[in-house]
C-alpha cells in the first residue's frame, strides 16, 4: 500500500511551450508539434531523449546523417525526422542540436524543450506522442548503440508484424551467435543480471535485455503504448512491454551493437534502489485495476 501510495508516477501535463519546436526553417523556426493519432507524413522518426548532453550528442548525430545518407543512395524518397527532446537541460543541448542542423543543412531536425526535467521516460513518451513517422524508434543521445542496426530491427519488425502491430527492441544479448559487439563493465553486466532476475520475478519474461535504450515501433503499436504510459523515470521500458503484452503486440528482441559510453546520468546504487521500487509499483496498479489501458 505505501509502495501504491508514494511511488506511483503522475506525469505532469505539457506547458504550452513544450507544444513547439525548432527547427532551422527561415520563415518559420518555431513551428507546433504534430500528432500520433495523425496519419503518417514521413518513414521514420527518429526521437532522442536528451538531458545535458551537449558532449555526447554530436556523436550520435554524426551517426544517424551517415546513416541517413547511405540509406538515400539505395532509396531516394526515404524521409525521415529527427526528434530531440531536451529534457530540461542546464547546459547547452538545444543550442549544440540547432548549430548541428545549420552547419549540415538537415531541415529533418526538431527541437523541443521541456520546461523541467521529466526523466528519460517522459521525453521519449512526449516524443513518441508528437511523432509522424509510418515506424518510431527511440535511441539514446550517447550513441552507444550503433544506428544502422536499425535495419536489423525494421526488417524483424517488418516480418514479425500483425494488423499493423510490430515492436522490435535492441538486445545486448546474445552477441556470440548473432556477430554482434557488445563493450560493458563488470559491474554494468552484474546490474543488468540482477536486475533481469528482478524483473522475472515479478512477472515479465520472455526479453532477456529489457533496457537497452533502442526500441522501434510502427505507428499502430505506438498508438496504443505511449497514450497509456505513466512512468517517467528509467523503469519506462518495463511498462512499454507490459503494455505490449496486456495488448497482444508482437515484441521481438533483436541483437545490436554497443558500447559503454562516460557520462552516464544514472547513479548506480540510487537508481537502482528507485528502479525497483517504481517497477514494482507499476506492476501493483496494473494488477489491482488502479490503471485502466485505452485501446483507441
């Protein structure tokens, strides 16, 4: 009941300055955000959660123009945004993104501040929700995990979708049959065991890496995942896949590149210690009945 009582998560609703964006466009540079419950106008959306990373970023958007233009020499009509959501940062996170998308002309690039900082899981849900793309993926802004592997998740996905409903989640698992490379500190993979176990316990099984920070959707899937989300903090991955399950979406896990990057935001022994108490408060109010999941 205090677990119920004080853990529970209550996102906040967004401040009229969070319903815009920036982008470089000259005659319109603050622009309102769209809609997920719109049709599609693009393939991909790309949305990053970014909390001071002024250093980091650049990295992965380095990785993701790369990608972008490899990806137009096989199809030129690709299109794509590229959603950055800066989650309250102190430093300067939005100014590095708009000087980014000047000095390389990439027009495909949104920036949006929140007022406060919510937590990773609030910007990616805020993003998700304001997103346009026929498929949606998540990735961290440190670059850890290699951005062309999204082609390995669109094509799982692709195969694996039902009546439009497809999730595919980047896995650190499995590496050795897969070819992939994964750089991870002995504490990190001791963590990443207990936690697993943790989560077995309570319940959700069959992803052997629940938090990897490269998770793609199609537009139907994100349609019912991100309306119904309420956890805001680093657990959000757990509810995502609960409410995949309560929903019947296919989830499939699909091995990928990574790297442990310097300048992680996340206190080891705190956030853990409040990872397990919000995961288990989550898991409380779905069983109880305290939180209803809309399918429209």
């Amino acid at each position: 009941a205090l677990v119920v009582r004080f853990k529970s998560p209550k996102p906040r609703p967004r401040e009229d300055s969070e319903n815009y964006f920036l982008c470089i466009d000259e005659k319109h540079e603050r622009q309102r955000l769209g809609n997920l419950d719109s049709s599609a106008t693009v393939d991909l959306s790309i949305i990053v959660p970014a909390y001071n990373e002024e250093e980091r970023l650049p990295v992965l958007l380095n990785d993701v123009r790369n990608y972008v233009a490899k990806r137009r020499e096989k199809s030129s009509g690709f299109s794509y945004e590229l959603i950055i959501m800066d989650d309250g940062s102190k430093d300067k996170t939005l100014d590095m993104a708009m000087e980014f998308a000047r000095t390389h002309g990439i027009k495909e690039l949104k920036a949006v501040k929140h007022v406060i900082n919510r937590g990773k899981g609030g910007a990616v849900a805020q993003g998700m929700l304001c997103a346009q793309g026929r498929y949606l993926i998540f990735c961290d802004a440190d670059g850890a995990t290699r951005f062309s592997d999204i082609d390995a998740l669109l094509d799982c996905a692709q195969k694996s979708e039902r009546d439009g409903l497809a999730i595919a989640i980047g896995s650190r698992n499995n590496q050795a049959l897969s070819g992939t490379v994964v750089e991870r500190s002995h504490i990190r993979a001791f963590l990443q065991w207990g936690f697993h176990t943790y989560v077995t316990i309570l319940g959700v099984r069959g992803v052997r890496d629940t938090q990897c920070g490269f998770k793609l959707f199609s537009r139907k899937a994100a349609r019912l995942v991100f309306p119904n989300m309420h956890v805001e903090r680093f657990i959000f991955d757990i509810e995502i896949l609960l409410l995949a399950r309560y929903q019947g979406i296919p989830v499939v896990e699909v091995p990928v590149n990574w790297h442990e990057v310097a300048g992680s935001k996340m206190s080891i022994v705190r956030d853990s210690i409040q990872m397990a108490l919000d995961l288990l408060a989550v898991r409380l109010n779905y069983m109880l009945g305290n939180w209803t999941i809309s399918n429209k």
